[in-house]
C-alpha cells in the first residue's frame, strides 16, 4: 500500500467538523497528496486560510516557495488558541482577541517604510488579521496568552498546558523548528492521561456534581439559535 504526505492548507475553526464523536478535518479544496519519498518534503501550495496560516505562507500563497507540512501545525495552533480564548472568555473574548490581533497587526503596518511598494518590494505585513508578524508568532498573541493564564479557573491546568505548547512548540517563527504533527499528539495526549487520572482520583459525589454544572452550562437558552443536526460526513483523517 502506497503511503503519502499531506497537506490540508487551510485548517480554520470552520473546516473541523465532529463525526461520530470525533474531530474531523473537512474540506479539502486547498489541499495536497504526494508520494512519500522523504522525510520532510516540502511543496508548493496554493490558496488556503490567511488569518490562521503559517509566516511562510505569505510566500506561498501564489505557489511562490515550497512549504513543509508544518504549516498545519501552525493553523491548528491557531485554533487551539481560539478554542483557549473561548474556553476561559466565551464568544465575546473570541471577538475581543481578533480585534486585539487587528490592532497589533495596523500598528506593525503603520511603521512600515511608506515607499516599499514603491520600491518594488512586498511589504512585510498587509492589514488584515493573523497570528504572526510577517515572520515570527505575533507579540500581541503572547501576551494575549498570558491574559488568559492569569484569568483562567485555578483547577484548569488543561487551558495553560496547551498555551505553553501552543507558545513554545507550535508558534516558531522557522518552520523546520516547528513541532510535528505526531509529536504535538504525543504532548496532547500526555495532558490528557493527566486530566482523566486526576478525574478519577475525585470523590464520586464531586463528580457528579461538578457534570451537573457542566451539563447545565453547556445547554443553550431556549431563545439561543439551534444549528441543525450534524451532518455524517465521510471519514477524513484527523
């Protein structure tokens, strides 16, 4: 059986779907399959999100460079640190985060050099919305993450876990640094060994409580919009 390396290009809260109590990663539009022939291919990708892409792929965008799969990792950094900002926030600090980027990002823009277009050169950074600063993990995003740290449940240390991954592991400006995908499963999963010990080691009645307040603060308002039932999709690995 043939075997390929893979990128999806363009990972973003909206293209992970659940199927059958699973993350799934779904449309495949931008994405790219090739023979395993090496360890650490890299290939020419075109299109794909721009706010959780990686630094490299403001080259690459247009097929310009090749790109290792790496990348993925970076976008899915990306929503892990919206899943924590939803996580200790709710929807508004979701909102809050992205205008924060927004602001950092028009700053970076405004100290640009005026005349680089001019010149023939690209711009480090246009205005818009990302993760990074045109070539490394942007500082507003760090310091966003403290924030969260600080504010976060004390009995949470799944939250600050994977901010420090997100931070020392996924976040690396030079993509060959950057965590592989199997090794980022590697930490996620010890963290989540953790969790359910430390779960288990609880009194039963606690538990049982501490459900209750989760089941109650998941259930949406009898106002609040009801999405339609998932769809089954067909099975693409995640």
């Amino acid at each position: 059986m043939e075997e390929f390396h893979g990128w999806h290009a363009d990972i973003t809260p909206d293209n992970i779907i659940i199927v059958q109590e699973r993350f799934k990663l779904a449309d495949l539009g931008f994405a790219k399959f090739v023979k395993k022939t090496k360890s650490d291919p890299e290939e020419f990708i075109y299109g794909g999100t721009e706010t959780y892409g990686a630094p490299e792929r403001r080259h690459s965008g247009k097929g310009r460079i090749a790109v290792p799969q790496t990348i993925d990792t970076w976008s899915l950094g990306c929503v892990f640190s919206v899943a924590a900002t939803w996580a200790v926030l709710g929807g508004k600090g979701i909102q809050q985060f992205t205008e924060f980027r927004q602001r950092a990002i028009r700053k970076i823009v405004q100290g640009q050099p005026a005349d680089s277009t001019s010149l023939g050169t690209t711009p480090i950074l246009n205005l818009g919305d990302y993760f990074h600063n045109g070539k490394e993990v942007l500082g507003a995003v760090l310091s966003w993450h403290v924030f969260l740290r600080t504010i976060s449940r004390k009995n949470d240390f799944v939250t600050s876990r994977v901010l420090d991954i997100i931070d020392e592991n996924i976040f690396v400006g030079v993509a060959r640094r950057r965590i592989k995908a199997k090794d980022l499963y590697s930490k996620l999963d010890e963290i989540k060994a953790e969790m359910q010990a430390e779960t288990e080691s609880l009194p039963k009645e606690i538990m049982e409580v501490l459900l209750g307040v989760e089941e109650a603060l998941l259930k949406p308002p009898e106002s609040a919009y009801t999405p339609s039932p998932i769809i089954k999709y067909g099975s693409y690995g995640f």
